[in-house]
C-alpha cells in the first residue's frame, strides 16, 4: 500500500475551505502550502500533478480542478478510513489512559484473599439473599473488601448460586 498524504485526513476540512464563498478561483503555492501543510516542494509536485501553469513567476492551480481531484469517490473511501483508523486509535488511547489510572489504585491482597469463600468473608460484609452490604472506614477499605467479596464469589460461586436459588423459591 503507498503512503498516504499528510494532509488526508483533513481532506473534509480542505475541500470545505475551498467551497467557501470566498475561496479564490485560482491557488498559487503559498496558499496550497498553508491549505494543505506542505512544504514549498511538496506544494510545487501537487501543483504539477493537477496541472498548474505558471503566470509570470507565479505558478498557480484552478480551484475547481483541485476540488475535482479532492472529491475523488476513491480519495474520499481513502479519507473516510483513515478518519476511522484516527478515531479508532484515539478511543484505544483514551481506554488504554483509563486502565492505566486504574490500575495505579493500588489494592493491597494477602494470599488468604485469594482462596475465600462466602463463609470467611471479612467481617463488614454481610451477604444475604437479595442485599449486600458493606462497611468500611475509608475508599481503600471499600476497595479491599470489594475484592474480597470478588475472590470470594468466584472461589464458591456453586454456594452462592444454591444459596440464591434457595431463598428464591416460592
């Protein structure tokens, strides 16, 4: 696959630019320069490319010829999936920010949290069918307890379950 532009992913931003009202009917290469956030030989080759023409020193593209080559159905596919992949990369970011906050709560574990049943749960969580409730003095308490009851659950879900069932008979 070739590279692809620098400017791509601003193509919508680009072509709305130039379908302003006051959009001039011919671009020299500053204006494709700042347009696009080429650099001088880069604005030249595009211009080239879109048959520009030189006026005296002034080399210039049509407007409307460069709004053709930018409504291009395939250059559009192109954009609009490079639109998605920068969307797609930034939600990933985003999550992976979340996770990392996350996982800098630090919840402090014994090894005898890690083989609980419902039986030993840590005193200030009382489980009962249809409630729970918990206790705690602080945020990090919360959290140790709710960890607590996790390990425990997964550890003696069987119990559980047939303690629910049980108290939902009719």
């Amino acid at each position: 696959m070739p590279d692809l532009p620098s400017w791509i992913d601003r193509l919508p931003e680009i072509t709305r630019a130039l379908e302003a009202p006051d959009a001039p009917p011919f671009l020299d290469r500053s204006a494709i320069e700042r347009l696009f956030g080429l650099r001088r030989r880069q604005s030249i080759s595009l211009m080239h490319r879109l048959g520009g023409y030189q006026i005296g020193k002034t080399f210039l593209v049509d407007r409307d010829v460069l709004l053709q080559f930018l409504r291009d159905p395939q250059r559009r596919r192109v954009a609009d999936g490079e639109a998605d992949r920068f969307r797609s990369v930034g939600e990933l970011l985003a999550q992976t920010q979340q996770e990392l906050h996350f996982r800098r709560i630090a919840i402090p574990a014994t090894p005898r949290v890690f083989h609980l049943e419902l039986e030993g749960l840590p005193e200030g969580i009382d489980l009962a069918p249809g409630e729970l409730r918990i206790r705690f003095q602080h945020p990090q308490q919360l959290l140790e307890k709710l960890f607590a009851l996790s390990q425990a659950l997964a550890n003696d879900y069987e119990m559980f379950e047939a303690a629910w069932t049980a108290a939902n008979r009719p």
